[in-house]
C-alpha cells in the first residue's frame, strides 16, 4: 500500500527516536515553555482534563500546545504525555499554524491512535480514522510502563526517559504498520470496538471526571456521532448507561460501610446535595 506523507512522517519520527522531546509530569519537561499572550489567552478558555491518558506525538509542522497551563513549542518528534486528569488545551486555536499530530488514547485495554491536523481552512479536523490496537503485555506496554514509573518518582530522568522512549517506539511502530497495511476492520467493527472500550472505561470510572466531550474525544468521534453509536451499538443512552454504572458504584461502596458524602465525592458529584437529588430521581430514598 503507498505511503501518504502524514504516514511517511510518523516512520520519519521513529527513524530517531533520540531527538524526541517530552513534556510532561514524569520527568522535567525537555522544551522551555514559550511566552505567547495571545495564545494563554486562548488556552484560558479552552482547557480539559479527564480520566484517562493521552499521548500526542507531533509529525509536522511547528507550532505550541499547553500542558498543565504552560505552552510548549512542539515540531516533529515534541511528545506531549497527559496523565490522568492533567489539564491540557482542547483543541486548537484558529491562528494555529499548518501541523499534523498523532493522538494516542489510553483505553482500559486498547489503544485508540488517530491523526489531527489544525492551521486548515476549516479549522482543526482529524485526518484519519481511528486506528485501534491491543495493548501488549510486558515490559514493552506504554501504559504499564506509565504506570509503573508513576509509582517509582525518585528514578533518574535518564533512566524514565529510556523507558518511556522503548515503550512508545515499538507502540508507534504498530500504528504505522497499521496504517499501512490493508484494512483488515469493518467500519462497524471499529465503531463497537470504541463503544466496548468506553463501556470499559465508565465501569472503572462510573462516570467520575467525564463528559460528553471527553467521553467522545476518547472514541475519536464527534460528539453527536459519538451518541448516536453508543445508543446504536448498547440499546441505551449514553446518561442511561452512566447511571447504570453509578448505582453499581453506589451500592458496591455502600456495602464497604462509605458515608453518603463520601459516595458522592466518589462518583464524582459536585456537592451532597447534587447526590441526593440524582438518588431522588432515580427512586432511592436519603432515609
């Protein structure tokens, strides 16, 4: 199959994976963030955080992303590592200049690899359709390896760098042998395969930490698509399902002796309060 030049550069991003940058919480950020009033000014208003990690890995283009409520300038090979919950820009600005770059989503069992491009006449818009992957076991899984790194804070830099590297070469190298092979998915496969994988994933979480956004962005579909197929693909609307899982959740900790308030802030509700009138709604009792 012919190479397009978004696939030509990943392969040219994995020919060095020496010259890769990293930025984020598990070692020192390897590029200087920039001083870009305009764009903090944008990213002030356009920021997300949700519970499930994301790599992006920048394959054209020159151009900056925050982390964490810093810019940073990213060119090809700039790897941006976003931990659970660690605040980070929401797409992209309208000035953004012409780049494209691989986003990676972290799903409870699968990785989910799809390509954006922003600084088009449209906008910011994927590129390709969604790449789905297992994830390996061992010591060559990126997100094992996350994990287990994040136990281990007072390792050199040195040491989480050449591991983290290993890791994402031979992931990155499976999304280019991907792309470049034949279709071996239907389009209906790939579809039940997010929605199994963000089923998954509300059943760890309950819902805690997500939204409509998020929940779609993890999919790598828009978000009334993204609706469509979950109700398409489960017989149930997403907030149906979400419930589902909340009173799961709710009574599992109820049984291990949890306080109300303490239940509420485990799924993720604002306030007491807030909880009580969703138990309202759904026909439990406070008594």
């Amino acid at each position: 199959m012919p190479t397009t030049s978004a696939d030509t550069a990943i392969l040219g991003v994995l020919q060095d994976p020496s010259a890769w940058q990293f930025v984020g919480t598990l070692l020192p950020p390897e590029v200087a963030p920039v001083d870009d009033p305009r764009r903090a000014a944008w990213s002030a208003t356009h920021t997300h955080r949700h519970p499930y990690r994301e790599v992006m890995v920048a394959l054209t283009g020159t151009g900056a992303y925050a982390h964490t409520g810093r810019a940073h300038p990213c060119r090809p090979g700039t790897v941006f590592l976003f931990d659970v919950q660690e605040e980070h820009d929401s797409g992209y600005p309208e000035f953004s200049p012409p780049m494209e770059h691989l986003w990676i989503t972290v799903a409870p069992e699968q990785y989910f690899a799809r390509r954006h491009r922003a600084g088009t006449p449209r906008g910011s818009m994927p590129s390709s359709g969604t790449v789905t992957l297992p994830q390996t076991a061992g010591e060559g899984c990126l997100n094992a390896c996350w994990s287990a790194l994040r136990q281990t804070p007072n390792l050199p830099p040195a040491i989480v760098r050449g591991r983290l590297t290993g890791c994402l070469a031979l992931l990155l190298a499976r999304v280019a042998e991907s792309l470049l092979a034949p279709p071996s998915q239907d389009r209906l496969s790939t579809q039940r395969d997010a929605v199994d994988a963000v089923r998954r994933h509300l059943r760890q979480t309950a819902g805690s930490g997500d939204s409509l956004e998020t929940l779609a962005r993890f999919a790598g579909y828009s978000k009334f698509h993204f609706l469509r197929l979950f109700q398409r693909h489960t017989g149930q609307s997403l907030q149906e399902y979400i419930d589902a899982c909340r009173e799961r959740r709710m009574t599992e900790l109820a049984r291990q002796g949890y306080s109300k308030k303490d239940i509420a802030f485990e799924l993720g509700f604002s306030c007491p309060s807030a909880f009580s009138r969703w138990r309202r709604n759904h026909g439990f009792t406070d008594a």
